[in-house]
C-alpha cells in the first residue's frame, strides 16, 4: 500500500469515527459497551444497559433501553426518568444534542439525528415530558427542533429540520448549501401519521396535524389542519364532533 493511499485510508477511519463518537477514546468506549451488553434481551438487558450505559449517557433517574437500541455520540444524549427506547430506534446526537424529557417514549424504528456534519450552532433535538415518538418517524435536527410535553407522533412521521438550496440551474444542489431555520412544536400536539413538518415551522398548543398532511406554515394553537400543503380545517372550541361514540381513557 502505497503512502497516499496510507493516508487516504487513516482519514476515512479519522472520518468515519469522528462522526460517531466524541474522539477515539468514546468511540472504543461506547462500541465496547454496546457489544457486550446492547443485544442483551428481557429485562435483564434492560437492567444492565439502565445500570451500564450511565458510563456513556447522561440519565436523570431510571430509563429503559431495549436490546438493539442503536445510540452514536451518546455522550450528548440525556434521558429523563422514565425514557424508554424501544428496540431498532437510532439516536445519533452529533453536536449539540439529544434530550428525551420524563415518561417519554421513542417506539421501533424512530430516528432521531441531530446530523450536524457542518457544525451549526442551532442543531438539537429537545423532546419534552409524556411525549410518544411514534414507529418509524424521523426527527431531523440540524437547524434545531424543540418539543413541548404531550406531543404523539403517529407512524412514519417526519420532523425535518434543514431544507436544500437549489436556486442555481448551473450547480448541483449539494453544492449550494442547506438553510436550518429551525421547528418549534408545542404542547399537546398530535400529529398524523404519514405527516411531514417542514423547516421554519412552529405548531401552536392543542393544534391536530391529519394524517398525511404537509405543513409548510406555521399553525395556530387549538386548530386541526390537513391537506398538501396544510390548510385549516376546523377550530377545536369543545364542540362534540361524534356525539354518541365510545371514548376509551387510559
């Protein structure tokens, strides 16, 4: 092997560490915990990893990870009490962060990537109490997403912090750069499945994103939207919409 290509091999292991963990150091430290105890099923895995993982993660109080829960940069990843990571969810909390607020839960599937590869100030994933990331939703932090408590995402929804510059017909898109405005999603929100949230956009409290809408605006607190891209539907004002049918309470 020749001296350039030497070298050319050292920074793709430079670069390929370096986007998982804080230095060589956290990466051999986190790969070592995760092999000898991440696949480790029942509540005994899920006993040693709430005990183990302390040495990689920041918890407040007890949380549950399940057996292949995949977590990069877990350094910068915190778990209220009471956070449970279900199985196959990934986590890469590349600077500036992850925080998974009390009694939250991240089911099967879900990502959560801060993919901060450019060093932006702004990129976060902030998840308040008592919210449920629904399957396989993705939640894209780069230009920061903070949520409130009470927040559920149903399956496949997508929380897209970043949008691509593609203004200039003679350059590649990836050339022109991203802008990260940010999104901002208040309390007690539901969002539909298949929903999609768009950079920029703040969700006010008690507002209904449908199933299968495109939110390319900012949406006002206690309204119901739907629709490409969403529109208002209806104000929530305590009106019964379904008299006579069955409600379930947990």
């Amino acid at each position: 092997m020749s001296e350039r290509q030497k070298t050319s091999t050292l920074d793709g292991i430079r670069l390929y560490t370096g986007r998982q963990a804080d230095g060589l150091g956290r990466y051999a430290l986190e790969q070592t915990l995760f092999g000898l105890i991440g696949w480790v099923p029942t509540l005994a895995g899920i006993a040693l990893r709430g005990l183990l993982y302390r040495l990689i993660l920041k918890m407040d109080g007890l949380a549950a990870i399940e057996a292949g829960a995949r977590l990069r940069y877990a350094s910068q990843i915190r778990l209220g009490h009471g956070v449970y990571i279900d199985q196959g969810a990934y986590l890469h909390a590349m600077p500036g962060g992850i925080a998974l607020g009390a009694d939250t839960i991240v089911m099967h599937g879900a990502v959560l990537h801060v993919y901060n590869f450019r060093g932006l100030p702004q990129s976060h994933i902030t998840i308040g109490k008592n919210c449920l990331i629904g399957e396989y939703s993705v939640i894209r932090g780069q230009g920061g997403v903070t949520i409130g408590d009470r927040v559920y995402t149903s399956p496949f929804t997508q929380i897209i912090a970043v949008n691509h510059v593609f203004d200039d017909p003679k350059r590649p898109f990836v050339e022109q750069g991203i802008t990260a405005e940010g999104i901002v999603i208040e309390d007690d929100v539901w969002l539909g499945a298949s929903a999609v949230v768009t950079d920029g956009v703040r969700i006010g409290k008690g507002a209904v994103v449908a199933a299968g809408a495109v939110v390319t605006k900012d949406v006002a607190p206690h309204t119901v939207v739907g629709g490409i891209p969403a529109k208002v539907l209806k104000a929530i004002d305590g009106s019964v919409t379904h008299p006579g049918r069955s409600i379930y309470q947990i």
